[in-house]
C-alpha cells in the first residue's frame, strides 16, 4: 500500500515537471545594439551602459539582449541621436546637449548652466513634469528619451594659466559641451565642443588652452593633469547633467510592454548607480591629483556673477526665438527656484554647518 501511495505521488511529480512550462523558452528574444558617446576608458560613464545592459538581461532571463558599443565602433560619438533617430540602431547611450542644433530644448534635456543638484533634477524628471514636456523634443527626432545616468555636480575643468577676473577669459580657447559654451562665449571665451577621445590631444597640442569634462576620478584618467596645471571648481554649467538612454520610437513601440518597463527600471537604476559611484571615486581622485601638482581654484565671485548674468540674458534671447524652448523653460527654472529656497533651508544650512565644523577638525 505504501508503495502504491509512493508510485502515485512520484507520477504526480513528473506530471506536475513535464506539466511545468520552460518560461526562459518563453520568452521574446530581443537584440539590439547600443552605441555611446563616451570612452570605453570610463569605468563609470561607459560602465554605466554596460551596467544598464546587464542588468536587463537579469532580469528578463537573457531574453532580452543590448550589446554596447563605445564612440567610433558604430558611429561616431556626437552622431549616436542620429543613428538612433533614423533606425540605424536601436537604442544609444548619449546626452541631449550633444545635438541642440537640431533643437534647443534638447539642452534642457541634460541640464542648463546655473541649474539643479541631482536630488532636485531627479524630482524634475519624475515628479514635476520634466519627463512628459521632454518627451515632445524627443519624439521629433524619432526617439524615446528614457534617463539613464547622472554624474552629479561637476568640476568647472583645467586651464593652462589661472583665472583671476572676467578679462582672463577673453579670447580663451576652452572645450565645453552644452549651453555653457555659448554663456562662456558672451564673456569671450572661443568655445568648441570636442568629443571625450579627442580631448587629450587637442590640449596637449595647444589647439585649445583648457577643458572641462566631469570631474577628479574621470579626468585623472584622461591624463589632463599632465598637460593642465590649474583645476577650477564648481562646474556651474553642469551642477547634475543627466545622460539618456535613447530608444527608436518604433523599435521601442515594438517592445514587449514588460520589456519596457524592465528597460525604464534599468535605466533608473543606472541613473542613480553613476551618481553614487562618482561620490565614492571623486573624493580620492581629488586627494591624489592635488598630492601629484594639481593646482586647486575657485572661479572668482566677480566671473561666477557675470557668467550667471549672461546665462540669463541668453536664456531670453533663446526663448524669444524659440517659443518650445520658452515654454518649457519657464516651467524648468519656476521649479528650480521653488526648489533652491526649499534646500537653502531644509540642507545647505546643515551642509554649510558641517562643512565649516569639518575644516576646524
């Protein structure tokens, strides 16, 4: 009897086995190929691609593959929304400031000079609106923009001589991406926009006479302390700029509805994982930098007031010309303005406390 019992239950577990569906074989297979805009180099801006392609493949058990690729493997670094936009490729991992010719509001996309930090520029996105008026710029060159990285506030980057005044900015040759150049231009500054790789060279040649790029930890990768002495901070042009995972419309049309959603979680994961790991690399950078020569300064008070007046004034001549641009950033700096009372009380007064009790210890 307890044999017949036993035999019973042993067919009832095959048949529960052979009954039990494969849900690996199940599942969708997708493959799409992901270019950058930023070096292989980069354990954190390129790991952050890769970091947000492992991560879906997690968690939709391999069905769901997204082979990265960096700057010149497939197309060029500043051509990644282009490909993207015409389905050459699927998806890209870049910045929206990349490309504002095609459209200043893709500017706002990643950040403006004079903006927000990252808690505040990440309560834009998901709670003040940001995303949907974003979504508009993005679908008129053919993509979905879905955020996917932040550096965090950035260091205002290297200059072969110091800056003591708005007069040392005349006719100085900088590399800077973004809006902050053409703010840096009303000051005099001959700005251009060199992609990551080429950096390097164009300042160890004296093509241009300073850069900005991120901050410690990337840039002492770079090797800019070899040919830059002194380092300037804050990077008021790039206080949180955020990087994008941007998807071809109908290839993200295309998905699977839990695929997107698994594609959205991945990027917000990455979002968040870039800023935390610059937090934890940039300090240590910054010792060893200054320990090797680097030279640390603060941009004067007089050049930080007269480049966020300018930034101003070029806010309104873009707007006047742009009635999209206006639009949106009318509701971007009400947002950022509520945004900076709020924290000069809740956190910069405690920040401030601290900050000043650490430099007595």
């Amino acid at each position: 009897m307890n044999r017949r019992i036993l035999a019973g239950s042993a067919l009832a577990a095959g048949a529960t086995t052979l009954a039990a569906p494969n849900l690996a074989s199940a599942q969708p297979k997708v493959r799409w190929r992901c270019p950058g805009s930023f070096p292989k180099s980069l354990d954190t801006l390129y790991g952050t691609q890769e970091h947000i392609a492992r991560r879906v493949a997690e968690m939709t058990d391999g069905g769901f593959q997204i082979q990265v690729f960096g700057p010149g493997e497939v197309v060029p670094a500043l051509q990644v929304l282009d490909a993207v936009g015409a389905g050459n490729v699927e998806c890209g991992y870049t910045s929206g400031y990349y490309y504002l010719g095609k459209d200043p509001s893709l500017a706002l996309v990643t950040c403006l000079p004079f903006g927000m930090n990252s808690r505040q520029h990440w309560a834009w996105l998901t709670h003040g609106g940001g995303r949907e008026l974003y979504a508009d710029v993005y679908r008129d060159q053919g993509v979905v923009g879905i955020p996917a990285g932040n550096t965090a506030a950035q260091m205002g980057g290297w200059f072969r001589k110091e800056i003591k005044s708005v007069d040392d900015l005349k006719g100085l040759k900088f590399r800077i991406a973004g809006y902050g150049g053409n703010v840096l231009g009303k000051l005099g500054v001959v700005t251009q926009q060199i992609a990551g790789p080429d950096i390097y060279p164009a300042l160890e040649r004296g093509v241009i006479d300073g850069a900005e790029w991120v901050g410690p930890y990337d840039d002492e990768k770079l090797g800019f302390q070899r040919v830059a002495q002194y380092y300037y901070y804050p990077g008021w042009w790039e206080y949180s700029p955020s990087i994008d995972m941007m998807v071809n419309a109908k290839a993200y049309e295309a998905l699977p509805k839990d695929y997107q959603a698994i594609l959205h979680a991945a990027c917000t994961e990455g979002w968040h994982w870039m800023a935390a790991r610059y937090d934890v690399l940039n300090p240590p950078a910054l010792r060893r930098l200054i320990a090797g020569g680097t030279q640390l300064r603060a941009f004067p008070r007089e050049v930080m007031e007269s480049c966020y007046k300018a930034s101003q004034e070029f806010y309104a001549e873009v707007g006047a010309q742009n009635p999209r641009f206006k639009a949106i950033h009318a509701k971007w700096d009400a947002f950022r303005v509520e945004e900076t009372r709020w924290m000069r009380v809740a956190e910069d007064s405690l920040g401030n406390f601290l900050a000043a009790m650490t430099a007595r210890s």
